[in-house]
C-alpha cells in the first residue's frame, strides 16, 4: 500500500513534490486545477524529473467542478478538451490513471439526462485514454453518485471505466458508511482511495485521520478484504503538516496490524 497527498492548486507543483518528498510520502496525488496547477500552466517534464529524483509515483485528479454533464452542449465539449489535456499532460508526466467526477447540475432535466450526458463525455474520452495508456476513474460523491446502484449507473455501461473510493464522501448524506457496500458491488474495478474524516452529514471537512466518526479499522478492513494493495491518497486538508504526518503513521500502523 503506497501513501500520498494532494498538491494545492494555488502552490507551485514542483514545491508542493519537494515538501512531500520531505515527509516521505510515496506518490503525488496530482490534481491540475488553476491556478498554479492548471493543465496549460503545469510544466509536465519538470514534474516526471522531480518525482524520479525523489523516487515518488502519481496519481492523475481533476477539477471537480468540470461540467462534464451540462445540458449547455458547448460547455461539455469545452469540459472534454481540458480534460483530454489533463490525460495528456498526466501520460507525460508518468501517471496510469486520472480520476473524473461526474457533473449533476442540470437544473430543469431530469437524473437521466445528466446519467447519459456523463456517459457521453466519458465515451468521447475513452479512445485518448487507452491511447495514452491512462486509464480513466470515477469518484464516488456525496449525494447523487454515492451508493452502488448509483455508481452503477456509469460503471455498468462502461466496463473500462474503474472506481476511485472516497471513503470520506461514503460517510456523507448517507444513514450509513457507504464503503462496505461500494466495495461489494464493485471493489474488483478499485484502481484508488482517498481518505479523511469527518462527522457525517453535509459537510465535507477532511480531517486528520481520527478526528471524526470514520470507523478507520472497519475501512480499512474491507479494503483488505477486497483484495486492494494501492494508493491511498490523504486527503487531510490543514495548513498545518503535522496532522498530515499524524494520519501518515495512523494509516500505516492500521494497515500493518490488521489482517
């Protein structure tokens, strides 16, 4: 199990690898948002140099506010384009995968029309994305994308398609911790974890590990149980680094003592 973190959009990526090198963590989780981390701003060579000298891997994450879904049909083929330059500046830098969230907001249309609008997008990436050889991720989200059957509404349709757990947004709007039951419908398609805590309800607060009501043993259990064995991105949110570090050996101590 490899252990990583989130660069800040606003920061300089190349300082954003050397302090995470410094806390040896094993991989970026690279998400390519304006403004220091844009697509167009981002220098992807310097980037691959960096995490080979530091010896560190890379996640591919996107913008969660991309409206891949939109019912404005220039506004969704804008939201391609960035994000076959995101797979594109990910292939360079050395990533294998690249996480998408499903857009949602299509006031006035119905669930359905924002399901195929989602497909449709992801259908039209699919053939960079195999040519680039870096295979697209769904995230699961608070609300409409957050229990199986929801997320079967694109994994089904779309067998290339794999799932990025967020086990913090399984604790939200839900009357239960969505994880277990996430991963028994399709844990075989799990290709990446974020995890943070938080205390049910709305809001999104990514906690060091502990600080909420997520049951980390049982998560971490039913990742085990799931056969998982990779990246897990810590998505604790502090400008503090020392609860980053905390959640760093809380992880890894839970991981190593449980069967």
């Amino acid at each position: 199990m490899l252990i990583g973190a989130m660069n800040h959009p606003a920061h300089e990526v190349l300082d954003e690898i050397e302090w995470m090198a410094a806390l040896k963590l094993d991989f970026i989780d690279l998400t390519l948002e304006p403004p220091a981390a844009a697509s167009w701003v981002v220098d992807p060579p310097a980037i691959r140099e960096a995490l080979e000298r530091y010896g560190m891997q890379v996640v591919g994450h996107t913008a969660f506010y991309l409206p891949i879904g939109s019912a404005f049909e220039e506004l969704r083929r804008a939201s391609v384009a960035e994000l076959r330059r995101c797979l594109e500046a990910f292939s360079a830098v050395g990533a294998r995968w690249m996480n998408i969230h499903a857009d949602r907001y299509t006031p006035m249309h119905p669930r359905r029309f924002f399901i195929e609008q989602n497909l449709r997008t992801l259908r039209e990436l699919l053939p960079d994305s195999r040519q680039l050889g870096v295979g697209l991720m769904i995230e699961n989200l608070p609300g409409d994308y957050n229990s199986a059957e929801q997320l079967g509404e694109l994994l089904e349709p779309l067998p290339e398609l794999m799932l990025h757990l967020d086990i913090g947004h399984a604790n939200l709007r839900v009357p239960h911790n969505a994880t277990d039951e996430i991963l028994t419908a399709w844990g075989k398609r799990l290709r990446h974890v974020h995890l943070h805590d938080n205390r049910g309800g709305d809001a999104d607060l990514h906690l060091p590990l502990g600080a909420g009501s997520i049951e980390l043993g049982q998560a971490v259990r039913s990742l085990k149980r799931h056969g998982y064995d990779g990246t897990i991105t810590l998505e604790v949110f502090t400008p503090d680094r020392k609860f980053l570090e905390y959640s760093r050996n809380v992880l890894r101590r839970l991981w190593d003592d449980t069967e």
